[in-house]
C-alpha cells in the first residue's frame, strides 16, 4: 500500500486502471450484444412482416408482341403476344385499333369439319385474361386480326397498336414484324 498526503490507498494506481478496463471491456461488450441482439431482432422482424397486398384489379402486361411479313396487297395480317394478368380480378381484351389496319378483330382459328383450317372472330367478341394467369395468341390459336392494312408488313418494322381492355382501358404497344420463330 502506499502513502500520499496523509491517506492510505488500497489499492495501487495501475490496479485501479486494471479494474477500471475490466469494467470498460465488460460494457463494451455488453453493448456489442445488446446491438447485436437487436439487429437480429430487426431481421426476424423484417422476415415476418407480410409483403405489402397485390394491387388490386387487373394488372395487365403484354409481353413479345409480332406479327408475319406480308406484302401490302395482302388485305390481312395477324399479330400475335402473350398476355398476362398479376392482378386479383380478371379482365377482357374488348377490342383494338391501329392507324396500320382499317379494322382490328380479335380472332381464333379453327378446323372445319372437312379438315382445313379457318379463321373467324372469337365468341362473345373478347378475350378473358384470367387473375394471375395468362393467354398466348398464338399461330394456329387466338390472335389479333388486322384486316384491309394500310402498310407493308415488312421484317424489321414495328407497327402501332392499341389493345382495350374492359378495365384496364388502352395499351399501345409496338408490333414487331418478323419471321415466325
């Protein structure tokens, strides 16, 4: 023990320091845990929040719309794209336009009774684009119908159209002209 100014320490000067960062050490990591801690609280609570709810409504995407190359002479060309619908509720394709067709039909092709293949507008005149699901208008299944074109379908050019939906309304999109792949 030593003397100063008339008192008697008990414990010396470097013993002092030596329990003293004890005690710092201990309450460093006493915080390192508690913040630790928290931040795998954090985590676990941020898996168990739920995702934020689907939109509600249809939400309609039209994805790899094309469409054949035909001469200008050619009265008809048919476009074809896949539909799909992220949304909670079902919509209808209603109709379409394009400043490259006089009139757009939604059509389907079918087989005759005597083998050959047709083509005529689909039933009740729309085409329904299920919740959560998807259409293809496809060769030799749905497609749009652009009849007497006003342009030449030729490779590499994009046409305008517009697809209505009953309720998602217009979507313009491009029509790519391409050979079928």
């Amino acid at each position: 023990m030593s003397q100063s100014q008339g008192q008697i320490d008990m414990y010396p000067t470097n013993t002092i320091h030596a329990i003293h960062a004890k005690g710092v050490a201990r309450l460093i990591k006493r915080r390192a845990f508690i913040c630790l801690a928290m931040v795998v609280a954090a985590g676990v609570l941020a898996a168990c929040v739920a995702p934020p709810p689907a939109a509600s409504g249809p939400q309609i995407k039209i994805e790899g719309a094309w469409g054949r190359p035909s001469p200008k002479m050619a009265n008809a060309g048919a476009f074809y794209m896949a539909i799909s619908n992220s949304g909670n509720e079902a919509d209808k394709l209603i109709a379409g336009s394009s400043p490259s067709c006089g009139t757009v039909e939604l059509h389907e092709s079918y087989q005759t009774a005597d083998g050959m293949m047709g083509m005529r507008p689909v039933a009740g005149g729309s085409i329904e684009i299920p919740a959560g699901g998807q259409i293809e208008l496809k060769v030799g299944g749905l497609h749009v119908m652009c009849i007497d074109k006003a342009d030449d379908f030729a490779v590499g050019v994009k046409l305008p159209l517009t697809l209505t939906f009953e309720k998602s309304g217009d979507k313009t999109i491009d029509i790519e002209i391409r050979e079928n792949q």
